[in-house]
DNA sequence: TAGTCCCGCCATGAT
DNA sequence: ATCATGGCGGGACTA
C-alpha cells in the first residue's frame, strides 16, 4: 500500500479528448505525448542524479520525485544499467556509477559481440507457433562462459525450467539494449533503422507479431539513449525510412530538467528571485562535432564476423556503413536538424502526486545547472577554440 | 497513413 | 500471501 493513492484508473481515457477548439473542460493543456516520454523521463532523471554527491538511487525516490509510476523507472533504469551508469545494489536501490562508467561498459560490449562467434539462430524452432532465437548471454563481468546455453532440449521433456529465467532474462530490456548497441559498435553500421535492428536480434522471426513487440521495444531503448546522446536520430540515407545513428560515448553532455518540472516547482513556490525562465541550458548538445570521437571505437576491425554476415544475408539496403573512418567531422550527410529534441512545452501539468519534494530539490539542482553548464561551456570553449558559431553574445 | 510509444494489466520472481 | 519486477501489446498520439 504505497500506491493507487490518487486515483483509480477506471478504464478508458480519462483525459478525453484533446481537440482543441470546440469543448470547454480546460483552458489549454492538450495532452501531450512529449511530455511523458520516456527519453524526457530519462533526461530529468539524469538531471536529478547526475552529479556529484550521488550515491545510491532509491527507486521510489525517483518515482517520486519524478512524478511517474514505478514502472517507467524501471525501463530507465534497465537500460541505463545495461551502459553501466548504474548498478543495482539491491531490493530498490541501485548505485549511481556515472557517465564515466560508460567506455569500459562499451568496450566489454565491443569484445563480447566481436567473439563469440554467435551461433545466433540457428534457425528454426519446433513446436509453438512462434519462435525467436535470441542467444547471447553475459551481462556482468566473466571471462566468457557461455552461461548455460540451454539448446539441449530435443528429445523428450517439456523443458523443465532451466532455462526459464534465461528465457525471461533472454527478452529483457536491458539484454537488448545490450545487444542493439552490439549492432553498432561491432560492425560497420552507423545508421540503423529500428526495423532491421529488430529483424537483427530476432533470428529473422518473419512473425509480425514478435516484431511488433521487438520494435516497441526498441523504441523505448532508442529513447533513453538518445536522450543520453549514445545516438541520434536521423533516416537511412537511401530510403528516407527513420533510423538512429550511433554518436557513442562522447562526454557526458548537459541535462536539464523539463520544463514544466521547473514550472511545478517554480509556481508552487517562487524561491528564486528573478525568474529561470530563460535558463534554458538546454539548446546546446554536441550535434555535429560528436561523429568523430564515436569511431573512438572502432578500430576494431574483427567485426567482419558473424555479424557481418548477418547484415550482408539482409542486404545492405537500409544501413549505413562507415568503412572508412570520418577524419574529422565527415558527415556523410546533412545535419538534418530536427533539433526539436526533447519538448519542453511549459503548459500547465499540475497534477502529481506527491509534490512535496520537488522544491527542494529542484533548488538544489539549479546551483547544480550553472555548475555544470558553465564548466562545460568552458570546457568547450577550451578544448576547441570555438572559431565562431557561438551563438552567445 | 505510417511511425511512435504511453499505459498499465498481469505474469513472475523475491520475501 | 504480499510486494517488487518488468514482459507485453492494445491502441492513443504524431508527423
């Protein structure tokens, strides 16, 4: 009993509609989607605990804190896990590793996938209507063992359970957050559209239905790393299809808290003078100049293993390889903006439960806000002389 | 219309 | 049994 304590939710939407226009409920405030994403989720969750002084996180804290159920924190945690920004140290806790954690968490990846010669799919299944072959096993730190392959189950048994929790553990979030960025960073692919990656990880389950679920999946993975900027979003070059392009791992960027986060905490209590309004850190993001430390990595040639042959057997129609190492900044096309990135609609969204924290910490986040931004400014500034551009007076 | 992907039911694992 | 996790997919939102 912690939970369910502000509303039942009957079926059915309860925020009807959101035709603007005719109607009258509410004065504005249209439903939006944005805002509740998971990529904003994740990013005021990185505001929040990126930052010195953070330790352990607490699940319900964060819940909380957050203003969403616990559910949602769990799809953020798992795959911020999964990167080794945290750890999970028990029941409701996990240990805030940070940023810098990333590169080893990458480069364990990188070997894993580049052995192992994946005996991945190895076709077919029997019985059930649906397969899905998904291997790959690891997850923390062992000289390779290959866990308890299971596939040794022909004959007669109904599969005792075993393999189970490797069954459940196999369709994990984090697992296959594990192994969409295995997709980048041990081959040549730089942009990939979820679509394929999903037909990569599944071993080509023609079955729409487990692709349906695989791509979902693969969304809400894409979402978080995006917002941590791992990748971005882009379109395959040749079909104008939508895909993610890997930016890796290049310094930890800014996070911001939402907007209407600030603006719950602001209006419930103005504890700053002057207004925080135009703070707005936000806009700055490492676009382009980040493509060329991704390939950080890449000098890896062993790719050409399994892998490889897995892309060639789809055809390289939707990728897009990147053999050659991008000297400096090769874009291999236009920007293609759409910094729309992550919405900050400041519209009302009052609601919540729990608004008791939020002061204060979102107090302590804003001297944390001009920290961080000004030593990254000056980082930037420093590091590259920043011929112009700046778009600061 | 084709993409996105939020929401929360409910199976499953931990206690 | 209760509580913690977290698959999963219907179908509402968006572009």
């Amino acid at each position: 009993m912690s939970d369910l304590p502000p509303e039942k939710p009957n079926m059915e939407l309860s925020s009807s509609c959101s035709m603007p226009g005719s109607s009258s409920s509410s004065l504005h405030h249209s439903y939006s989607r944005k805002q509740k994403s998971l990529g904003l989720l994740c990013t005021n969750f990185l505001a929040l605990y990126n930052r010195h002084g953070i330790e352990t996180i607490g699940l319900d804290d964060a819940s909380s804190k957050l203003g969403v159920e616990r559910r949602r924190i769990y799809d953020i945690v798992n795959v911020l896990e999964s990167v080794g920004v945290l750890t999970r140290r028990a029941k409701n806790q996990y240990t805030w590793k940070g940023f810098s954690a990333i590169p080893a968490a990458l480069k364990e990846l990188q070997e894993e996938g580049a052995k192992d010669t994946f005996h991945r799919f190895y076709t077919n299944e029997n019985v059930k209507g649906s397969d899905d072959e998904d291997d790959e096993e690891e997850s923390s730190s062992q000289p390779l063992s290959s866990s308890q392959t299971d596939t040794s189950k022909p004959a007669s048994s109904p599969l005792p359970d075993s393999s189970k929790i490797d069954n459940r553990r196999e369709k994990s979030l984090g697992l296959l957050t594990q192994n969409f960025i295995k997709l980048f960073i041990c081959s040549q692919a730089t942009i990939i559209s979820l679509d394929e990656a999903a037909k990569l990880l599944l071993g080509d389950a023609h079955n729409t239905s487990i692709m349906r679920t695989k791509v979902r999946r693969l969304y809400d993975i894409a979402n978080v790393l995006s917002s941590m900027n791992l990748i971005e979003k882009t379109h395959t070059l040749d079909s104008r299809k939508p895909a993610f392009k890997w930016l890796g791992y290049n310094g930890e960027p800014t996070f911001t808290l939402s907007s209407d986060l600030m603006m719950q905490a602001e209006s419930k209590k103005r504890v700053f003078g002057t207004d925080l309004s135009n703070v707005s850190v936000k806009r700055s993001k490492t676009h382009d100049s980040a493509t060329e430390r991704s390939l950080k990595m890449k000098q890896h040639a062993i790719a050409e293993s399994s892998y490889n042959r897995i892309f060639d057997a789809l055809g390289s129609r939707g990728y897009e390889f990147g053999p050659f190492a991008p000297a400096t900044g090769t874009y291999p096309t236009a920007p293609l903006e759409d910094n729309s990135k992550r919405a900050f609609d400041v519209q009302n969204l009052v609601s919540d439960y729990r608004p008791s924290y939020q002061n204060q910490v979102l107090k302590d986040l804003f001297g944390h806000y001009m920290d961080a931004w000004k030593s990254w400014y000056t980082e930037v500034t420093q590091k590259n002389p920043l011929p112009d551009t700046s778009q600061h007076h």
